[in-house]
C-alpha cells in the first residue's frame, strides 16, 4: 500500500488499465477520472463519446450530471454559511428554520440522514421548492435522530437549499458558485447557465445486472408503499435519466441530484475538503465533512451505512474492520457516489482525492466495479 508521502507510477498505470479495458469490455460510451494527490493532479484520463449517437468526442472539458455526488459539496456550501453567521453543524435546525419538524434536531442530524424526513406524505413537486417546504414541515419523522437512520436521496436537497436560503437569502447553487467554486475556479455547477450547456454529456440509461436485482434494496424499491421506493420517489418528478437530459433540469439547481461537473472538479472539491489546497472551507467545515456522526442500518438503502455531515464512509464491524472498500482502504476516507456510477472521494491518510464520471449508467445504487475495480488498483501498489 503506499505511504503518506509517495505515490507508485505502477498504481496509476493499474488505474489506466482499467479504465481502458471498461472502453474494451463496452461498459463505457464517455468517461473521465482524475487522481490528485496532495494539490496536484497526478492523474487524468477522459476519452469517448459525450452522445449516444457517437458524433461528439469526450475530453476534459466534457461536462455530466453527477446525481448525487453532488450531495458533498453542497453539504460543504450548507456548513459555510452556517460558520460565516457564527454556527456550525451543532445548531439546532429551528434557530435557522423555526418550522422544522423536529425540535431536537442539530443540522449534523440533518446532514448524516438521521431525521426521519426521507419520504413525505404530502404530494409536492421537485420543481416547485416552497411546495417541497411545505411538505417537509408537515411530515411526521419516520424515525428520530439517534433512533435510526435512512438516506435522503432527493428531499436531502430541499433540507440543504432551504437552510442555505434562509441564511444568506440565496439558493444552494448561487451561494456555491459565489462563495466556494467561483473563486476557485471549479468546473462544477449546480445551477448550470446557458453559457456551459453545449458541453454537456448526454446521458444513456441503464440496464440491471442478475446481482442488482436479486438484492433486497431493488426488491423493496419496486414494491409499492415501501420506505425505499417512497423515498426515492418523493418529491415527484426528475425520476427518468431522459428528464436529466433537459436544460432544465441541468439549470434548476437540485443540491441532491442536479449537479453538473467535471471528474477533475470532483477530485479538487475533496482536495479542498482534506485541507490540502486553500479553499474558502475553513477547517470547521473540513472536520464535519470528514468525521463521521452515524453507523447503523440503513432504513431506505436496507445495508449497513455510514455518514459524516453530508459525506459517506465506508461502514465498519464491530472489530474495527470495513465491511467494504468502496473509498479504498482506509478507515478515514470520505466521499459521495452518484446514481448511474459517479463516484469522487477524499483519503486524508494518503492525500489522494479520486474522481469518476460517466454518461453510461449503471441501475446499481453503489459504486460498481467499472470505478470500484480503479480504486482498488489505485492502492494496489
């Protein structure tokens, strides 16, 4: 394995290979990953095709909706704007957002999934904010904060956007271009203007693989009235990867799924996490992004997760071990996938930041093994 401060050219010849053979094996149309170690990038590859007619080239500046790998970094715009009024991941929701729904709730419970608000019952649409709101202030929690935990996969962005809102008076999206990708220069966007749209990827929808679906989590998401599938299902809309397709939907500014970016912005986001390039992320914001607030089962993905404020780690057993390596192998590692396969992390013991998009989707929930297969090889050597 390496070591804190050296980086094998054999591992990030291993991490071509399989990028390579994902392009051999037709597993990709478009693809990118970037590797940076300690502030500089180590690593970048992109190659394909941005449509699915192949009369576009993929390269660097080829842009993709991330889904939710854009989770992290609007947690990270949530958490500075908390730190530039003086708070931090410990307030109580309430003193921003007096009609929360839970009284006890902090916004580290808010950011690790543990408040229960994952499905409404309330009919809102994803595209009207204040109807989302609404509903969320009706909701009865699910489960409360320290009783149990479920992944918010889409009513997360609204918890986030609202906070950020009342605090600045600015969307999720505007307040992270002006305040943390702006001055660095990130080609990462949530809120996309008409300026960047001839870049973008266009995305084509996947199939399940046999081990998807025989897993419980696909069992319980096509069962009508489930957590899961209500979960996944609420707010309504932006459900079909076709919809994702849209200018619109590339514009709205989801801070759940609406990301749109680069695999080299994704890997500078976690370098600027782990405090190894100067970012506007103080370390207050770095710490709650890193260190994890929750480990259990998880209500709506029905397996063992683990979550920081905004971010997730790999779970761990009684014994101190992983239960998997999805961000390789150290306990400390911290990251976000997206739907479809996107995934980007953080590994402070390194000082590697590792970055994987896509326009072939995969139905898998979880990173799959087109990027598990290149972080493995990444700390092979």
């Amino acid at each position: 394995m390496m070591g804190a401060m050296s980086i094998s050219p054999a591992s990030l010849a291993a991490v071509e290979q399989v990028f390579e053979s994902n392009f051999a094996q037709q597993l990709e149309l478009g693809a990118s990953v970037s590797i940076f170690w300690r502030g500089a990038e180590v690593l970048h590859l992109a190659r394909g095709f941005a449509d699915r007619e192949k009369t576009r080239r993929w390269d660097e500046q080829t842009l993709v909706p991330v889904y939710s790998a854009t989770k992290a970094p609007a947690a990270a715009t949530l958490l500075l704007a908390l730190a530039r009024h003086g708070l931090d991941e410990r307030t109580p929701v309430r003193e921003v957002w007096p009609h929360f729904p839970l009284a006890q709730a902090e916004f580290a419970h808010l950011l690790s999934h543990q408040c229960g608000l994952a499905a409404l019952d309330q009919a809102c649409s994803v595209w009207d904010h204040a109807s989302v709101v609404q509903a969320i202030e009706a909701q009865v929690p699910a489960w409360l904060p320290g009783l149990g935990l479920g992944y918010h996969p889409r009513t997360f962005g609204a918890l986030l956007d609202e906070s950020v809102r009342r605090l600045t008076g600015h969307t999720l999206g505007e307040y992270w271009r002006r305040e943390i990708a702006g001055p660095m220069g990130w080609d990462f966007w949530i809120g996309l203007p008409e300026s960047q749209w001839s870049r973008v990827a266009e995305l084509v929808p996947g199939r399940a693989e046999k081990g998807d679906i025989e897993q419980g989590f696909y069992k319980q998401f096509m069962t009508a009235g489930t957590m899961t599938r209500r979960a996944f299902l609420s707010p309504t809309g932006l459900h079909a990867v076709q919809e994702m397709n849209d200018t619109r939907a590339w514009a709205a500014g989801f801070p759940a799924m609406g990301g749109v970016a680069t695999a080299r912005s994704l890997a500078q986001f976690y370098q600027a996490a782990m405090g190894f390039i100067e970012s506007p992320l103080t370390p207050t914001v770095q710490h709650a992004l890193q260190h994890k607030q929750v480990q259990g089962d998880d209500l709506v993905l029905l397996q063992p997760t683990s979550f920081t404020c905004g971010c997730q780690q790999d779970p761990l057993t009684e014994q101190g071990q992983k239960m998997r390596t999805l961000y390789g192998p150290d306990q400390r590692a911290f990251g976000h996938p997206g739907a479809g396969g996107s995934h980007a992390f953080g590994d402070p013991a390194s000082g590697l930041s590792f970055a994987y998009v896509m326009n072939q989707m995969a139905l898998s929930v979880m990173p799959g093994p087109r990027s598990t297969a290149m972080v493995e090889a990444l700390f092979a050597s």
